[in-house]
C-alpha cells in the first residue's frame, strides 16, 4: 500500500505542477528540468508495475479462447515480433485505487506529450504500455470479473484472491472492479496521449521506428474494434463502445493518414492494403453521422495522398494504382451504395433537410456533398471505372423518370400524375431522390472527360450529355413540376429537384461542350448544333416567374454557362434565345424576374454580344452589329433607371421615394455585373460595354449628390464605380475620370466621414470603405494619367478620414 501511495502522491504532484505552468513562460531550463520529470516517471515504470503484475498473475490459468482469438487476428503482422505477446495478454482488472492511479498517469503523460519534443526517452516499452491501456477503450464487459483482480495489501504486495462481493467489495476488503465507463476512461486517456504523439509532424529520424511499431499496434486495436463474432456485428460492437473513445480513435486515423502515411507507406512492416481493409470496415459501420463525417474526411485526405503520389511518379503510375484498385473500388461502391435510398433508406430518411447549419447547408445536403466528394477524388483515380458503375445505375433510375409521362392525365386545364398507391409513391420517392443524387454525382464526372483525354474518352462524355440533354428537354416539355400528385409536399419537390439537377449537371459538361466546339465541331457540326439547340431548348420555357425559383436559377446558370465558356457564333440566332431576348428587354415590375435570376440572364444575353467567338478572326466577329445590339439591349434594361437623371433633390418623405431608390437598386447590380462579366476579356469587348453603358454612368454621377444622405443608395452607386474603375477606367478616360474624383471629393465632408466611419458595420461605413477602395485603385494605376489627382487623394486621406481612424482606434 505505502508503494501505490508514493505513485500517487509524486503523479498527483507532478500533474498540478504541470497544470499550473504557462508553457509560453518556460525558459529552456524549466523545460529540461521538466523533460527530466517526464523521464522518471517513464523510467518509474508505473503502467509497466501495473500490467506486469497482472501478466504474472494472468500466467496462471490455462490460455483463453480470447487470447488464441487475439493471436488470430493478428495475422502475419506480427508473427516472431517481441510485441505480439504483450499485444494479446488478457486485459487487466483493475480495482479503483490502481485505475485512479493509473488515470492521473495517463493524464501526466497527455500534457507532457502535448509540448514536449519526440526522443528517445518515449521509449517502445512506455508506448506498448500505452497501448495496454487503449485497448480498455476496445472493451464490452459491462460487468464486473470473478477473476483475479490487481490490488494491493497493506504491506503492498499484490493479492490476487480478492473477489467482488454483493457491496461492491472484495471478501478481503478491496475495492471490486472499476465499472465500464471507467474503463472506457483510461481507453480515452491512452488514446489522448497516441494522438499527442502522432499529431507532430516533425518526426526524428531514430523515432521512425518507433512511430512504425506505433502504427502496427494501432493496426492491432483498429482489429479488435471491426471484429466480428458471434455474439456481436461490427456495428453492434463500436455502438456500445464509449462516444469519446471511438472520437479519440476516429482522431489517431486521421493523423495518421494525413501527418504519417507518407512516412511508412512504403514500409514492407506495415500492411497498407488491410489497413485499408480495416478502415473500411470501421468506416461503414459507424453508428452516428458525425462519426461517418469524421471516416469520410480521412478517406479524402487518403485519395488526396494517393493522388499526389501518383502525379510525382507518372512512370509506374499503374502499379500504384493496382496495388490500392481493389480497396478504391469497393469505396466507390459502398459510398454510391451510401448515398441511395433504394441502399439506405432507413439511414437517410433520419437526415434533416430542413435545419441549415452554419454552412447555410442542411444535414442531407452535408451528407450528399461529403459522400461526392470522396466519389469524386476516386474518379480522378478510376475515371473509367468510376463511369461504369455510375451510369448504369443513373439508367435505371432514368427510366423510372421518363417513363412517368405515361401516367400523366389531362382534364380540363389540369394535370396530374396518376400514381396514388402509397407504395408506389415510396418508391417513386425513393428512386427520385436517388435520381437526383445520381445526376450530381455525374455532374462531378465531367471534369475527367476534358482536356488531354477528350478524344479518348468522347464516346463515353457524349453518351452523358446526349442523355442529359434528353432528360431536360424531357422535364421542359412534361412539365412534371407542375402536376398534381397523390402527395404534393414530397412528390413535387422531388420532381422539381430531379430537374434542378439535370440542368445543373449538363452545365458542369459546357467545358466538354467548348472543347468539342473547338477541336471536332467541323467534323461532326450538326451533332454539336443539335446539342446545344436542344440545351437552349430545354432552359428557355423556364426563364419565367411561372416555375419554381429553383428551376429558374438552374435554367439561367445553364444559360450563362453556355454563352460564356461554349460561345457558339449561332446562338443569337436560335428562336428560344430571341424569345428570351423579348421576355427581359419588355418585362415591367409585375412579370419581372426575381432579381439573382434577372442578373443572370442579363448576364448571358450581353455575353452572347460581348464575347469573342472562339475559332473565328478578329475581322469575323461582327463586332458593329453586335455593339448595336448590345446598346439596344442595354437600353432597355435602363429604360426607366435613366429618367430619374432629372431628379435634382429628394426628401425623407418625399412621395415615391421608395419606388425611384427600388429602381436604383434593381438596376445597377445588373450593370455592375455586365461590367465584371467582361473584366478581363479583349480591348474590344470592353470598348463595347463602355459604349453602351455611357449614359447610364453619367445618370449615376448626376444622382450621387442628391442621394448623399442615402447611404443603401450611395453604397450600391459606389460599388458600381468601384466596378467600372477596375474593369473600364482606361475607356472612360481620365477626363471623365477626373470628373467623377471631384464629385466624390466634394461629397465626402469631414463630418460625412466622421459620422459614416462611427456606425462600424452600417451602410454609411461600407460607402467610405468603397470609396477608399476606388482611390486606391486611381492610385495604383501606372503611368502619369492620374497623377494630377494624387495631391487631393493624399489631403482626404492624412487630413480627414486619417484623425477620424485614429480618434476610434
């Protein structure tokens, strides 16, 4: 007894003494002179004592099943190892006094650990001692043993009888067994102190080894938590595990993966391929979502790995890549599985899809995103691999959506989807949720269809968008976000979300789209045309407020993609595109756009004007009848903005007031975003937009003074000047430039700053730093042109807006 409590008197000791230091106060000093501490109580051996005597007690009885099971599961890893033994003794049966004792231990170590440097005073006996104690973590037995316990007497010597009785004590007196959630305790401690070590990545090279022989013993316990038997599935067995112990675990792999796997890869000592077998399995049997996050994440990082390895050794890139195929494969699989209803439903259905988390996402939407992720990266492994096991199942549920037209049924000026069995709904549920799913995950693919390997794999990426195309003009044309169904609050955003999708997806294939385009169109022109015809076709009827938002913002992506990065010469000329070009230049405030909606199609209607057309010369751009054609169009976007330039003073209550600031902020971020669109295209593009912006810029400077006092007002008019400064300063001159600079100088009265730079975070605040903002870019612009202007830039900027800084500050 005195022996257990000198162990606890110097860790109690030690532990407050380290508990109180300030590590930032240390001189070096201190930090040997603690470092030394550390080193006794290592040398002192106590988790050695502990499990030592229990080793020579344990020696006893005849072997377990449960220790020839440990032997078993170690394979081949670690046969002849000096490791292999202690990693398979029964595991210790601690009293409470040894299990405090053993705690404060653990606890010593994790804040040693946490600043201390790797040397060789971490010696292999102390991190297999560790290692003894994670595996409490690893432990089921929620009761307590009749077998031998590790206890002292009063002349401390080990009593090996004392047996748990009905008060909790031993026949001699001795506290009885700790119960599970203390043994889960010292689980979590020893992991804290394995994920101290391993997350420093500046590893010496005599500590390599000892890092290896860290990782295998890891290995050991990442097998006793995915084993299975007959009285427990994996699943089973990590639910009744201990939450933060399976965390600490979760932690040590991802370290691991991203700090070390670099580092032993390679080694003939560590078997990567079942590492990744083992990880797999923990993977998909985590019974939380959190806990199936955290398993995603080490995945990705893993592919990340792999992929870089791959590129820096292009030379035997495909033995790399069969050495780990088998293991990528059944990921991909098992994530696809994941992420199906007709695979998971009872786990998706517990996902929210309302909450929005602080990522502005929904639990579902987090799961979707991660879960493609992971598909993604192993894409760029596999690609071709990747597609033939995506698009069939995409096929299937294909043909469950366009096959729905035949249960479409007219009356009068009704429709509605004739399917009202309950269970036929379910499964069409189901099987457009996981439509939608699907046509995300091949929308991840498009990327690997471009670029070096276009013409190898064409016939796979135009087998993709002729069907995508299909599918939208299909949707356009049905209208099956408009049916009535059997059950409106499910059925009616799947279908509106399966066309959502489509879209999105043939959008992310407009790179595909430009490289056909440019390298095979003169060879197969109609095919290109008919594609593109057909995309245009299938977004035109849903530029209109009459469709859910969701379908209209997709369709205007679709549309913005197609005129920006494809930028075919005949787009203008298609019928649905001059029916677009009608529905926006005549719009009024009732049939108006929502306004993202309105921006983006503005957007791409000016692109298709402003925009080079690829594989054509400068002199086949048609550049004069496009520039009439864009000044039309910018003319009618402004029609009403540019009769307010007569508005020569306002009032707080004036009448209408809220209609003419309606108009202000309706239009310009549409002209701000014409302009940005074209920020670094050619001279030409730019002279163009000036050109037909002109007058629209000069309305703006004449209303600026009269909304002064306005600061929603005079922050969206500084933000369009910050836009036209940076994008089109050199085509409106320094002239007019010079003109603008004096209205903004005489604007900003000391007191305007002083009042607008107090309120920090309001409107007024962001209107000085815009402004700041657009003399600093008339600062920054080379050459002589605008250094006339610099002498009063620098008067506003020491003598007013500097003192009101200063005096806050």
């Amino acid at each position: 007894m005195e022996q257990l409590h000198t162990y606890h008197d110097t860790t109690v000791c030690l532990t407050g003494r380290l508990s109180n230091e300030s590590f930032n106060q240390r001189s070096s000093q201190e930090t040997h002179g603690v470092s030394a501490g550390a080193a006794e109580i290592h040398s002192s051996g106590i988790l050695e004592t502990y499990w030592d005597k229990h080793s020579i007690i344990a020696s006893t009885p005849p072997p377990s099943p449960t220790s020839r099971e440990g032997v078993e599961l170690l394979g081949s890893l670690f046969q002849g190892s000096q490791y292999s033994k202690l990693l398979c003794q029964p595991m210790a049966a601690l009293d409470n006094e040894s299990h405090q004792l053993c705690c404060l231990v653990l606890e010593c170590l994790a804040h040693l650990f946490s600043w201390i440097p790797l040397s060789t005073s971490i010696t292999p006996t102390l991190l297999a001692s560790i290692f003894h104690f994670a595996r409490f973590g690893c432990d089921l037995r929620t009761k307590a043993k009749t077998g031998p316990l590790i206890s002292s007497t009063s002349n401390g010597q080990l009593n090996p009888g004392a047996v748990p009785t009905s008060n909790g004590e031993g026949r001699n007196g001795q506290q009885s067994e700790v119960n599970k959630a203390d043994r889960a305790r010292l689980g979590v401690l020893a992991m804290t102190c394995v994920n101290e070590l391993v997350s420093k990545n500046c590893v010496p090279m005599d500590f390599e080894e000892y890092l290896l022989r860290m990782f295998q013993q890891t290995f050991f316990l990442l097998q006793r938590l995915t084993r299975e038997n007959n009285a427990h599935t994996v699943k089973s067995r990590l639910q009744e595990l201990d939450e933060s112990y399976l965390e600490k675990f979760t932690d040590f792999l991802r370290l691991f993966v991203s700090v070390h796997l670099r580092r032993i890869e390679s080694s003939p000592q560590f078997p990567i391929v079942e590492f990744l077998g083992l990880l797999f399995k923990y993977t998909f049997n985590q019974h939380t979502h959190e806990g199936y996050f955290a398993c995603l994440d080490i995945w990705s990082v893993f592919l990340d790995f792999l992929t870089t390895k791959i590129k820096s050794r292009l030379a035997d890139r495909e033995s790399v890549l069969n050495r780990y195929k088998d293991a990528l494969v059944l990921l991909l699989r098992e994530v696809l599985n994941r992420i199906q209803f007709r695979c998971n439903q009872a786990q998706l259905e517990e996902l929210d899809d309302e909450t929005l988390d602080d990522d502005q996402q929904t639990e579902w939407q987090r799961y979707l995103r991660q879960s493609l992720e992971v598909v993604a990266k192993v894409m760029e492994l596999l690609p071709s691999h990747a597609f033939s096991t995506l698009f069939p199942v995409l096929q299937e549920n294909l043909d469950v959506y366009l096959g729905l037209r035949q249960f479409i049924v007219s009356t009068g000026s009704s429709r509605r989807l004739n399917i009202t069995a309950e269970n036929d709904c379910r499964r069409l549920h189901c099987s457009l949720r996981d439509l939608s799913s699907l046509l995300q995950a091949v929308g991840r693919l498009a990327e690997h269809f471009i670029g070096e390997v276009f013409a190898a794999r064409f016939s796979d990426a135009l087998a993709v968008v002729e069907r995508l195309v299909e599918v939208t003009c299909y949707g356009s044309q049905t209208g099956l976000y408009d049916l009535e169904t059997a059950v409106p609050s499910v059925l009616k955003p799947d279908l509106t979300d399966v066309h959502a999708q489509a879209l999105a997806a043939l959008q992310a294939y407009s790179h595909w789209l430009a490289q056909f385009y440019s390298e095979v169109h003169s060879q197969n022109q109609s095919q290109f045309i008919n594609l593109i015809t057909s995309a245009v076709n299938a977004g035109s009827p849903l530029i209109t407020t009459k469709v859910p938002e969701k379908l209209l913002l997709s369709a205007s992506h679709l549309l913005v993609s197609i005129t920006a990065t494809v930028r075919p010469v005949f787009l203008v000329t298609l019928p649905a595109v001059q029916n677009i070009f009608n529905r926006i230049t005549t719009e009024n405030q009732t049939h108006r756009l929502p306004q993202e909606a309105h921006i983006l199609v503005c957007r791409a209607l000016s692109n298709m004007l402003l925009l080079p057309w690829p594989n054509l010369s400068e002199s086949e751009q048609q550049w004069q009848t496009r520039s009439s054609s864009h000044a039309s169009l910018v003319a009618a976007l402004t029609r009403e903005y540019r009769t307010l330039r007569g508005t020569v003073n306002i009032s707080p209550r004036q009448p209408g007031l809220d209609n003419v600031k309606a108009v202000i902020q309706q239009t310009l971020p549409v002209l701000r975003d014409t302009v940005d669109s074209i920020s670094s295209e050619s001279t030409k593009s730019r002279q163009i937009c000036y050109q037909s912006l002109q007058e629209s810029v000069q309305v703006t400077l004449n209303l600026f003074p009269v909304f002064i006092q306005q600061p929603d007002v005079t922050d969206e008019m500084l933000a369009f000047f910050l836009t036209l400064f940076q994008a089109l300063r050199v085509q409106m001159g320094v002239a007019f430039t010079g003109q603008i600079i004096h209205t903004f100088l005489s604007m900003f009265t000391r007191e305007q700053l002083a009042a607008s730079i107090l309120q920090e975070g309001s409107a007024g605040c962001r209107v000085v730093q815009k402004f700041l903002k657009i003399l600093q870019v008339v600062v920054q612009e080379p050459g002589q042109a605008f250094k006339p202007f610099l002498p009063s830039i620098l008067s506003l900027c020491m003598e007013q807006v500097y003192p009101v800084v200063a005096e806050v500050s």
